[in-house]
C-alpha cells in the first residue's frame, strides 16, 4: 500500500531529500540520513519489506561495489601513510623554498588537499599562516584562501569519496569524469586567484631560496600520486574485453603499488600499521557509500505495476512546465549547502538528477547534466555553513563565518557562471 499516492512523485521524492537534510541535520550520520530517505521511497512506492530489501542489496552485492569499498580504505590509507611518513611536511617545506608568499599561500592548501585528510584545512592553516611574514593579511583572507584553495580537485579526482560515488552513480569511467570536473577546477583556481589572490600584494616574496635539485625532489615527493594515476591511465590500455568496466579495480590495483613504493622508501612499523588498518573512519565512510548506493537502487526501481519510478517523476515534471535545467542545478545546490559534505550532496541528488534525463538518457545529455550538476553542487559546497574545512579553517585563525563566507561569494558566482557556460558547450560538442 502506498503512502499518500495522491502526491506527485516530485513531491515524495523531494521531501525524502528534505528528511535525509533534517535527519543529517539533527542526528549527525549521513548513514542514517541516506536509510531514512530510502525508507520513505519505499514508503511512497509501496514496496512491501521483502521488495525493499531485495533492491537494497541489489547493488550491494556486487564484485565492483566490493572494489569500490576496498578503494576507499586504501585511500585513507596511503592519506595517512603520507602524513605519518612526513613526506606531505617535506613537500609543503620544498614548495616554500620556491614560489612567493602569493603563490605559495595558494600552492600549500593545494598540495595538502590532494589527498582526502580529514580536518585537513586545520592541517593546512598553520602553513598558509607562516606565509604571512609580516602578519598584516587579514585573518578572514588567509582562512578563505586556506580554505578555498584545498578544494579544487574535489571537481574530479578520483582519490576523492565525492568524484568516485558520481562516477559510481553516473557510470562514468574517470576519464570521462575527468571532462566533467577539469574545466570546473581550472575556473575555481582561477576565480580563487581573481578574488582572492590579487588582494595579496604580489611584491612579498619567500625569503626561502630555491632548493638545487628541485624538479627531482618534487618528483619523489609525488610519486605515491603519480603511481596511482599512472596505473590507471596504463590499465586503460588494456583492451576492454579483457579489463571489463570496474573503474576502481585499476584505483585500488595503483593505491597498493603506491603504498608499496612509499613502505620501501619510507618504511613505516608494525605498530605504526597496525594503528592505521584499526581506525574506523574508512568503516563509517564505507557504510554511507553503501546507504547511498541503496537510496540510489530505490529511486531508480520499479514500482509495484511494473512501471519506472523515474518514468512517473519525468512525466510530472513535464507536465508541471519546471525547467529540468534548473532541477539539475538546485537539487545538488541545496543538498550541498545543507550537508556540507560531497559524498552527502552527490548521494542525495545525482541519484535524482539522472532521473531528470528519462529511463534512457544519451551519453552527451548525461555528460552535460553531470557538469551542471557538479559545478552547482560544488558551489554550495562551499558556501555551506557547516563545512567541516571552513569551520576549522576559521577556529585556526580566530575569523566569523560570515567575513569568509562573504569573501567567498564572487569565487561562487563565477564557478557557477563557468559551469553554465561549460554545460552549452558540453550539450553542442556531445
């Protein structure tokens, strides 16, 4: 029996995005968030408790979604292997022998955010702090440049949670994404510099001088990322017949050599290993991967007449004359800001954007969608207010939210002016 089925389906499905906001909100766990929203689209669809569960583990059971976990623990593996082995300390301290106060104040939340550290724009303050000789940067500044600054690759890379659910999501292999978020994180870079950047003198200069040897240190320093990209970009060579479609098998396959490489420079103990694997922070990451992939596997079933879920809520959308270009854009924006977190806004609203697009959308409608959906829901990622970066950012440097938030305003604006652009020219090319 369906709950209120006089309701249009675009009002069950947004308020099961309302509950899943409400219950983050409130209970603090995204897992939780993702079953209560899951929970209700049952609900609305009628779906009787052993329907629901064989839905549910419908994607769950799968050699690529095990895959897709295991990537995640290793990524936070090698995160902290690189912080624990001081190689992230040597490459910040390389970088600041070379570039200006400007460059390296940008260049060293940069180089921190390549990898998913938790907390790390706490991690990164200190040294975009130490950029300031003089001590008269405003403290709002430093914090929105520290925090602004970490954030570029989340558009795309795929040693980030966010970028790998949209792939998982969308079934978009990396380098396809890689088209979808690049563009996006060159105009964030640019925008940063623009708006924030210029307001740095650019005559302050290190009083560091170049290190000899410099490009050759650089390269070992980067190497466990080099390792991991270059894995991909060879298993890519491999004919498809042979290496199937699992993205995340070359990811994870790249990650180990990468872990491997680093334990024989920069060998780490037992003990010290033995800390790492028993942290639960990758368990919990692991189980809201899983919550959102069931929310994900709902919105996308059939309901109990056999007809598409997607098929009722495309259809009403039509017929209600709202702009599916607008939906695209709003949903991820406002799951964004709400929940502050990628993995939380791509969760809540791809899932429903591609709904948007019909049962069977072409690879160039689906491409166009996930640039605007990316680049709108980026931007409210960081706008959001309870952004975990923004909020420790700004504890370092003793600034309001609303002093960085305002800075960060015209950053926003051009992102989202470059993701609309960039979606025109994705829809003619594809």
């Amino acid at each position: 029996m369906q709950l209120f089925p006089e309701l249009p389906w675009m009002i069950k499905i947004l308020a099961s995005l309302a509950i899943i906001l409400l219950t983050n909100r409130l209970l603090k766990s995204l897992s939780l968030a993702m079953a209560s929203g899951a929970l209700l689209i049952a609900l609305f669809a009628g779906l009787s408790p052993a329907e629901m569960l064989t839905i549910a583990s419908r994607p769950l059971l799968t050699f690529k979604h095990l895959t897709f976990v295991l990537v995640i623990a290793l990524i936070y593996w090698l995160s902290t292997q690189m912080s624990e082995t001081g190689l992230m300390r040597e490459l910040v301290a390389l970088i600041q022998s070379r570039l200006s106060a400007r460059g390296a104040i940008s260049a060293l939340p940069a180089v921190i955010g390549l990898l998913p550290i938790p907390g790390g724009a706490f991690f990164s303050a200190p040294l975009v702090d130490t950029c300031d000789t003089e001590k008269n940067i405003d403290p709002d500044l430093k914090s929105a440049i520290n925090y602004w600054f970490r954030h570029p690759w989340e558009f795309w890379s795929p040693l980030f949670p966010g970028p790998l659910l949209a792939m998982e999501i969308a079934g978009l292999s990396m380098l396809e994404f890689l088209w979808v978020g690049l563009p996006l994180s060159l105009v964030a870079a640019g925008a940063g510099y623009l708006f924030l950047l210029r307001r740095i003198p650019a005559s302050r200069r290190s009083a560091k001088q170049g290190q000899p040897g410099f490009f050759r240190r650089l390269l070992f320093l980067l190497a466990p990322i080099l390792i991991v990209i270059g894995t991909y970009v060879v298993y890519q060579m491999i004919p498809a017949p042979i290496r199937g479609n699992n993205n995340y098998l070359p990811i994870g396959l790249g990650i180990i050599g990468a872990i491997l490489w680093l334990q024989h420079f920069r060998p780490l103990s037992a003990t010290q290993w033995r800390k790492i694997f028993l942290q639960k922070k990758y368990l919990v990451l692991a189980v809201q991967m899983s919550m959102i992939q069931v929310y994900g596997a709902l919105i996308g079933a059939n309901l109990p007449d056999g007809t598409p879920l997607v098929a009722h809520f495309s259809n009403e959308l039509a017929s209600f004359g709202i702009p599916i270009v607008v939906m695209i854009m709003l949903i991820p924006f406002v799951s964004a800001l709400a929940t502050g977190l990628a993995v939380g806004y791509i969760g809540a609203s791809f899932p429903l954007v591609i709904s948007l697009l019909g049962a069977e959308p072409s690879f160039g409608t689906l491409l166009a969608a996930m640039v605007l959906a990316q680049g709108a829901g980026m931007t409210g990622l960081m706008l959001s207010p309870v952004h975990v970066c923004l909020l420790v950012s700004n504890e370092y440097f003793a600034t309001g939210l609303t002093p960085t938030l305002t800075k960060l305003v015209k950053p926003c604006f051009l992102v989202l002016t470059g993701t609309v652009l960039f979606y025109l020219l994705t829809s003619v090319l594809f």
